[in-house]
C-alpha cells in the first residue's frame, strides 16, 4: 500500500510506433476532442476520484493543475515534469 502524498505529478502519455503519420492524426484528434469536450475529466473523475468495484477503493488521486492545463490546451509536446 502506498501512502502519503505524492513526491511529484506527472502527465499521462499515449506511445506509438514512428511512421505512422495517419495514426498519430487520428489518435491525436480524438485524445484532444475528449481533453476539450470534457469527456477525458470525466473518465479521470471515475477511475481516480470515485470508488473502483469491485472492492470499491477510492484512489483520491486528483487531477493535477498540469494536467487540467494540457487538457485545456492540448499537444503533443513533451512536458518538464
């Protein structure tokens, strides 16, 4: 069990094979639609802040202001944390 607050925060990626430019367009355009539309804050809500079945463990692991960030502002740029 971990416990305690966390030593740092950082962002989630999504890794794929080079030289599939195709791929990347359309994994980019739909992780960004979700970061903009709100559905990627929902789905973090569910699996970080709210109960998990079947033991119902809550995570409280909230979205960090980093990420509320990139999810504003979505790229593909890596980040300094």
């Amino acid at each position: 069990m971990v416990t305690g607050d966390p030593l740092a925060h950082g962002s989630y990626v999504c890794m794929m094979c080079k030289g599939d430019p195709v791929f990347k367009k359309l994994a980019d355009d739909v992780i960004a639609g979700m970061e903009r539309s709100g559905k990627a804050e929902q789905l973090y809500d569910r699996w970080f802040m709210q109960p998990i079945p079947p033991d119902n463990i809550n995570l409280r692991f909230p979205l960090s202001p980093e990420m509320k960030a990139l999810f504003a502002n979505p790229n593909d740029q890596a980040s300094d944390n």
